[in-house]
C-alpha cells in the first residue's frame, strides 16, 4: 500500500475484511470492506490534498456513481481530523 494512506483512522470495533487501493475517476482511493457491530459494509476513502477541489456533495455523487455502490442505499461521507474523506455505502446485515 502507498505512503497516502499510511495514516487513515482505524476504529477499533471495526472489522477491516478487505482493502485494496483503487481509482474513482482519475482519484486515488483505498476501497475497504468492513463489519461493524453486525452491520457489514464499504468505504472509499480518499486524502484530502487529491480531492481538494471537490466539494462534499460532489464527492458523494462520484462515489454514488461509480462501479462500487450496489442498489439505492445512502451514501455517508465524513472527514477525519487526519486528513481524509471517509464515504461509506452499501451497507447490509
């Protein structure tokens, strides 16, 4: 895994399945399954340097779009205090 997401949060109920680093339309991401407290789900995180000119709302509508996010769900976005956007989807039991 490159150096960029050498610093993304890890929270400790959370069971990191799977994670790989992808592009989103030209943006570098990491991709990472999940399971917490019951809930399984995914995330695209991105470091804010490579989607500064991105808004939060166009954000969530590139991961809404892209080949990862399955069926209707919400798409959930959060930034980090360490400088990362977090958006999740497809969330499932």
């Amino acid at each position: 895994m490159s150096a960029r997401f050498d610093q993304v949060p890890a929270d400790p109920d959370t069971e990191v399945r799977k994670k790989r680093e992808v592009e989103v339309d030209g943006y570098p991401a990491l991709h990472q399954q999940w399971d917490w407290q019951g809930i399984s789900g995914e995330s695209l995180i991105f470091a804010d340097p490579d989607v500064d000119g991105l808004s939060n709302t166009a954000l969530k509508k590139l991961v809404a779009s892209s080949k990862f996010v399955k069926g209707q769900g919400p798409v959930m976005l959060n930034r980090t205090d360490e400088g990362y956007i977090v958006v999740n989807f497809n969330y499932g039991a």
